[in-house]
C-alpha cells in the first residue's frame, strides 16, 4: 500500500483545519490503543490507517477521507461522537472537533479582522492594586497588552524587547533566556502550543494569529514540532518555578482567567504565601523592577499610557 499523502495546509476550504486535526489525532492514535492487532508486515502509515479509522467508527472510508481532505464540511453530531470515542479524544478534544465542525459548517471566506488590542483603564488600575503580585494582560495570541512592574519582571529579559514585540510565545521560543529561566521548559512550551492550537484552530485566518505561528514556525523548530502535534491540551501545574537572575528561584501559583466583554483577552497572575521565602523574593520583585505601573504596549489610541 502506497504511503498516505497529507493533505494541502492552504487556506480556501471550508474544511481544512477540521482535516488537519482528524488527521493529526488519526495518525498519533497506535493501533493498539483502540484494540486493533497489528501484523508482523511493514507499516507505512504512522498510527491508524483511514479505513481502520472509518471502520472504527462506523463511517465508510469514502466520507472520511473527504472529512481529512476538508471536502466534507457537515459531519453529523454523531458521526463527531463516534470519531472523537474511535480517536479516545478527551472532553477538551472533543469539545475542539465540535468547533471545527461548527466553523466549517458556517465558513466565511475572507481573513476577519484583528481583535482590538485596547485594555480598558480599568483592569490598568486592577493591576496596580494586585502589587506586588505580578501580573499581565494577554491578548488571544499572548501578547502582552498591559503589566504592572512584577509581571514584565518576572519573565527575565523580556523588558529587552521593544513593547510591540512582547508576546509570551514568541519569549519562550525565541529569547535566549527563557530556557534558563524555566527548569521545566519542556512542560511549558508544549502547553502554550496547545493553547494556540486550540484558539487558533477557530479562527485559522486570523491575522493576530496567523502572523505570530508563521514566525514561529520559521524561527523555532521546537515550536514546528510540537504544532504539527496538533495538541490541544495542555498540562496544568499547580504552581511555576522561576529560576530567576534578579531573586533567585521562585516557585509562586499561577492564576489566569478570561475578561469579560473582550477579545480573547485574559488576566494572569501570580501569587505566594505570605511570609514565604517565594513571597519575599516576590517582593523583592516588584521593589527593583524598572518601570512604573501601570503599563500597556503601544498599540491603539485607546490604550492606557499613564505614567507616574
């Protein structure tokens, strides 16, 4: 049997990025792990082969190749199901495939525009009042938006940089220090791809999104790796340690959460203990960081610009 090619990556087809995750999830899925033998011949297709996958489900190999090829677009609820129980897709899985069916179904052509990078004037002044816990704002592509002292502190080096080009991603892939500064990078940078796989597999098109994993895919071979994965979830800690050059080894508790009525922005924060070792080095922190707060990265006319 001739290898299986894999389908074009261009954009046009309502269906595209639905056939990218099938496939993906389709081939990392091991014959084994759904209780299918495997024979002692030559396997050319890594995990499922598609009509080993159609079976499973109970789809003919015609329409799921037409899924994969992005030429179907409205798979039926329960042809989903029983894709995402073939596959063992977990809840957030699942969930994913839903949406990428759902988008298909109501494809629009045309990139959408880019979300709007303002930040309210309030959450500035939230994030003052959270001192000395650092915090940020991110946008739904991880750029940072808006901080207090701690929160572009903490993440060493990355002051560096000029505002527009602050974005967690793009630090943790490409900035010579953040290997150093975190001791399970690995850990890390998987669940970041996840969580732009995840909003990026929604909106394929759109230019905040697109720009930033066409740079990264350039520039990281690490980040290529893992986003042909196609994973979309990523592994929750407890807590995040730092091994930071200013005040040492930090370990503090991460807490991030979605801002009503924006675009995908979200709030990160990061706390300790009081009268802790963490919590003093987190004083320390926000004391000897630079720059005044509140902050936002120059972007709309809107944007918060205070300065003290």
């Amino acid at each position: 049997m001739a290898p299986e090619r894999t389908p074009t990556s261009s954009g046009g087809s309502e269906g595209a990025e639905l056939g990218r995750f099938l496939r993906a999830r389709r081939t990392q899925t091991k014959p084994e792990q759904v209780g299918l033998t495997v024979g002692t011949g030559l396997r050319r297709t890594p995990g499922l082969r598609r009509e080993e996958l159609a079976t499973l489900s109970g789809i003919s190999i015609d329409y799921y190749v037409r899924l994969e090829r992005g030429k179907e677009t409205r798979p039926s609820p329960a042809v989903l199901d029983s894709l995402a129980r073939a596959l063992r897709l977990d809840d957030r899985e699942h969930q994913h495939l839903r949406e990428l069916a759902a988008r298909a179904a109501r494809y629009a052509p045309g990139p959408p525009p880019p979300p709007s990078r303002t930040v309210r004037p309030h959450l500035g002044l939230l994030l003052e009042a959270i001192r000395p816990n650092p915090a940020y704002v991110v946008s739904r592509s991880m750029d940072l938006l808006a901080w207090n002292p701690g929160g572009l502190a903490l993440y060493a080096g990355l002051e560096d940089w000029p505002a527009k080009q602050r974005n967690l991603a793009r630090y943790f892939f490409l900035h010579p220090a953040a290997r150093d500064l975190f001791p399970d990078w690995d850990t890390l940078v998987r669940s970041c791809v996840s969580r732009l796989r995840a909003t990026a597999g929604t909106a394929p098109d759109a230019p905040d999104l697109t720009n930033l994993v066409g740079e990264l895919l350039l520039k990281s071979p690490e980040f290529a790796g893992l986003w042909e994965r196609y994973e979309v979830t990523g592994l929750k800690t407890g807590h995040k340690t730092f091994r930071h050059p200013h005040v040492g080894t930090i370990s503090l508790v991460p807490q991030s959460m979605h801002l009503e009525g924006t675009p995908g922005q979200r709030l990160g924060v990061y706390t300790a203990e009081p009268g802790t070792p963490d919590y003093d080095a987190l004083l320390l922190l926000d004391m000897t960081a630079a720059e005044p707060a509140p902050h936002t990265a120059p972007s709309d006319p809107g944007s918060i610009r205070r300065q003290h």
